[in-house]
C-alpha cells in the first residue's frame, strides 16, 4: 500500500467526505476475509467437501482442458482443480486484488502471516488470532491468475473447454440467463459449465430469486445440455476459533454447450456519462429530488449554531414555508436523530 499523500490534496476534508468514492453496497476489499483463513489454514472438511461436489457431476470425465474459474476468490478450488484434474491450463479470475494477491503467493509456495478476526470468538484469545496461511505445496506450471470482472471477462470467445463458476450465480447483479449466454460464448465447441454454490440469489426482484428447477431450465436454455445435478450439505465457514459457523445445501451441475446462443450487449456497471465524463448529466426526476433534499438538508444543517432548539428550528422551517411547526417538529427529530447515530458510529457526513 503506498502513502496515500493526504497532503497533497487541494479540497478541503469537507468536500472529499462529500464527494468520496462509495463502494458497492455488496462488495468490499475485505468482504471474504474470512475466505482467505478457510481457504488457506483451517478449512480441510470444507476444501475437501467442495472438491468432492465438482468430482461429483464431472463422473469419469476428468479432462478439463482449458478452465477458466469465473470468480475464484481466494483461489483454493481453482487450486485443488488444477492439482488434482487434468487441465491443460487454469485461468482464475477475481476482481478483489487483496484475494488474488493472496491465491498469487501461496499457490507459489508463500507464507502468509495473517490475522483472523472470527465474527464470534469462542474466547478472549480468539478475537484475533495469528494465522499461517499456505498451499499443501507450489502450484504445478500453466496456474494464472487474473485481476479482473467475471462480468467483463477479458478473454476471446471459445477459448475455454471448461468454466467453473464457485458461489457466484447468485451474489452477482447479472440475471442467470444474462451470464449463461456470457459463459456459453466462451467454451469452445462441447465445453461443460460447471457450477458449485448457493443458490441465495441476492436479488430484490423475486421472480429472479430461482429454485433448482427454474435454475435448470435457465441453464438449458442457454444453449446447453439438461444439467447434471448434485446437491450435498457441506460445512460452511466453520472456523475453529468461531462460535459461528453453518452448514450449506450446495447446488453443483455441469452442462454441455449443445449450441451456440446471441451474446449479450457487454455489460455496463455505469453510464458513460459517468465513466468518461464527456457527456451530459441527464437531469432525471430522481435527480430533481435529490437535489431539492440536498438543499433541505443544507439549509437544516446550517440552523445548527450551538443555540437554537429543536422546537426553535422548527419555526424558522414554518416561517420558510417549508413545512408547518407540527410537520416540522418530528421531521427535524428524525433528522437529528439520524445524525447522532452516524456520529456514535463514527461515520462521517
């Protein structure tokens, strides 16, 4: 990590903290931390289960070929794949630097002194324990790691005989159907799509919260054969030094690629007119309102001068014409109230 210069900067703290880079509501540098230790130092049963499942829906059929692993984390699947199958090559793929740091020096026969920090200790000395994180040994040669979006794989199409996709159907923005076409346009001629995971599809829109069955039928209309499924409860995340920990109902199936399907538009996390910043802003109606809160919620800051009361505040909204005192009362309460609480957690506004 370089110094990040602080100094340097021009604005004020005010108009960074104002303007500062948000990161998305479900992914962040250390999300799968925990990954890292059960990946690496004590996760046997689990690594061995997982492997187990993949075995499982491959049958006798072990030549993989060229695999690509489509959001590998720290990369311990990817790597008992590539140790105990026969793959030409193994491509892993993740778009969190700090995992594919990680998978890069213990898939290459590095140690890594890492903390854990077990979300329910069992014990005072387990709130933070000193782990030794390894490989059972070095990766054998044709191991790559890439940096980047399984959503904007870099690659060229039917570059790959297989696709392994490990706890990703489900946590991604994409629909299924959307990322099946994207899969089926980069296996070769009778690739196989094997998939291993959840199917906690973290979606707000029921209808693409799918069952194993709508699951199927997604699958097979994108091009491939009907998929051949296992299903096993495996232990999940069960750290020793943790009072939490579950077991998981895992969906694993793997498909051919019967037919080749249109590909979708390439995928756009954001506008344009954001990304290069050379178009117009559209002034949308959620813009309109946003903007008009924006100034609402300046003007209520600006009354906080260290004398004035709730109740006097509310007056001056009532003179505004804002609202009436008795709106204004519980309005300016709820407020306040949301900023005492972002203040006792440290957040800054």
């Amino acid at each position: 990590m370089q110094p990040l210069g602080l100094q340097t900067l021009s604005g004020t703290l005010e108009t960074y903290l104002a303007l500062r880079t948000r990161l998305p509501i479900d992914q962040g540098l250390t999300n799968y931390y925990a990954n890292v230790h059960r990946d690496w130092c004590w996760g046997d049963d689990e690594n061995e289960a997982s492997i187990k499942q993949i075995r499982a829906v491959l049958h006798e059929s072990a030549d993989l070929g060229n695999v690509l692993v489509l959001g590998a984390g720290a990369g311990r699947l990817a790597y008992d794949l590539h140790m105990q199958f026969d793959c030409t090559c193994t491509v892993v793929l993740d778009f969190n630097p700090m995992l594919i740091l990680v998978a890069h020096s213990v898939t290459r026969g590095g140690n890594l002194k890492m903390y854990e920090f077990p979300i329910a200790p069992r014990s005072l000395e387990d709130d933070a324990v000193l782990r030794t994180l390894s490989a059972p040994k070095p990766v054998s040669d044709g191991f790559h790691l890439v940096l980047g979006d399984a959503l904007r794989p870099p690659f060229v199409a039917e570059s790959f005989n297989t696709i392994i996709t490990p706890w990703l159907i489900d946590i991604i923005t994409e629909d299924l159907s959307v990322l099946g076409a994207r899969i089926n346009g980069l296996l070769k001629a009778d690739g196989r799509w094997v998939n291993f995971g959840s199917l906690a599809f973290a979606n707000r829109q029921y209808a693409r919260q799918y069952s194993p069955e709508e699951a199927k039928a997604i699958v097979a209309e994108c091009g491939f054969s009907d998929p051949y499924v296992s299903e096993a409860t495996i232990p999940y995340m069960c750290s020793p030094a943790s009072r939490h920990g579950r077991q998981e109902k895992v969906f694993t199936f793997s498909a051919y690629k019967e037919r080749g399907v249109k590909q979708p538009d390439r995928h756009r996390a954001l506008p344009d007119w954001i990304v290069t910043g050379k178009e117009p802003v559209p002034l949308s109606q959620s813009f309109r309102t946003q903007a008009m809160s924006t100034q609402v919620y300046s003007f209520i800051m600006s009354l906080i001068d260290g004398k004035r009361t709730l109740q006097d505040m509310a007056v001056v909204l009532e003179n505004q014409q804002l609202m009436s005192r008795d709106e204004a009362e519980p309005a300016i309460r709820s407020f306040l109230i949301k900023m005492y609480d972002d203040e006792q957690k440290g957040a800054n506004y």
